[in-house]
C-alpha cells in the first residue's frame, strides 16, 4: 500500500473516530402513538442508549400535535428521523427498524454485534 493511501486509511479512521465521539442532535417525527411510530421511538431510543451513550439530544415531534415544525423540516412522511448534528445532515424515512441502515444513516459503523442481531 502506497504512503498516501495509508494516510488516507488513517484520516478516515480517525474521522470516524470523531463522528462517534460527537454529540448527536437528533428529531423524530412520529404520528401519534401508532404502532409503527412507537416501533420506531423504541428502536431509535434503544440504540441511542447502546451507542451514543449520552452523547445525543433526541426530540420527538409528534406532527398531530406540531404540524407547522413538520412543515418547517419539510417532513411529509412519519416516521422520520432527522441528524442535525453532527454534520453532515442525514433524513432517514420510513422503517428504521433496520439497524444496520439505521448506524449508518447516523454515521456510525455497524458492529459485528449489530449484524448478528439483524440475522435473527
């Protein structure tokens, strides 16, 4: 390996030691208590926990009850979850329950432990 790929391996190790390491400021939108949206909330909360080990800011807006915030971020489908921070910005839409798609939608990398749990 050349001189230049490695240092590049290396910046990309050590930026995806610092995305982890950042505080995640995240919104969910969900409509009311359905099932899928409290599938959601669950899902999200529990890697958050597991993860981001309070690291992360998590606000849920429910669009029956904050419609117009929905409209200010351009959600038109629940549930979604929103990175704001760290950056960049991501939209996650839909089914988050798969948490391998979920990791890497919020910048983290799926463990060997998270892929196991998906085959399940």
């Amino acid at each position: 390996m050349s001189k230049k790929a490695t240092t590049g391996a290396r910046e990309l190790e050590a930026a995806k030691r610092t995305v982890a390491r950042a505080h995640h400021e995240l919104v969910l939108y969900i409509a009311g208590s359905t099932p899928q949206s409290m599938a959601a909330l669950s899902t999200i909360v529990a890697l958050c926990k597991e993860r981001l080990l309070g690291r992360y800011t998590l606000r849920v807006v429910d669009v029956y009850v904050d419609p117009k915030q929905a409209r200010r971020d351009d959600v038109i489908v629940v549930p979604t979850l929103l990175k704001k921070r760290p950056l960049p910005q991501r939209r996650l839409v839909g089914d988050l329950s798969d948490r391998t798609q979920l990791l890497r939608g919020l910048g983290l990398s799926p463990s060997a432990k998270d892929d196991e749990k998906e085959a399940l």
